[in-house]
C-alpha cells in the first residue's frame, strides 16, 4: 500500500492481519446505529447470554475461550477491580 491507499475493514479480515501497515476502525457502527439495534432488540424481546467473572478470573475465562468451551460472552463485573489482589 502506498500513501493515499485505503483499506475498508468489515469485520476482520485475513488481509487485515497480514498487511505490514497499521489498520484502524471500528466495527460496532455508530451511536445512532448501535441505538437503533438496542431498540429493536428490545422490541422483540432479543438478549444475548452472558458469563459474569470477576477480574480475578479473566485467565480462566481466556484459557476457556482458547479451548473453545465458551457458549457465552464473559462480562467483568467491574467492582472486582477494587478487590485487593491478594483477595486472588
């Protein structure tokens, strides 16, 4: 890629990842389209399932994600970042 090229990024691709250049963007959309999804997520009553670990946890919860044993998205509960690491 010279100066001036551009790279449109949907998601993560291949390319992406081997290109020797640096690539930035985002793929969640803007506020007004992430809005527009949470409301017609709640209008037909569509959720996600989720995991709750404590920061304590997250290299469990990494090493499950390596295995693939994860059916769920892991949320941190993010009090757990006050807790004193020697609670770990």
């Amino acid at each position: 890629m010279g100066p001036g090229s551009k790279v449109a990024v949907v998601g993560l691709s291949q390319m992406a990842l081997t290109l020797s250049k640096a690539v930035a963007g985002s793929v969640i959309g803007c506020i007004a389209e992430t809005q527009e999804m949470l409301d017609f997520c709640g209008q037909y009553d569509i959720a996600s399932d989720i995991g709750r670990i404590d920061i304590q946890s997250i290299v469990k919860a990494y090493a499950r994600m390596l295995k693939s044993s994860v059916e769920y998205r892991f949320v941190i509960v993010i009090i757990s970042l006050k807790r004193k690491a020697a609670a770990v």
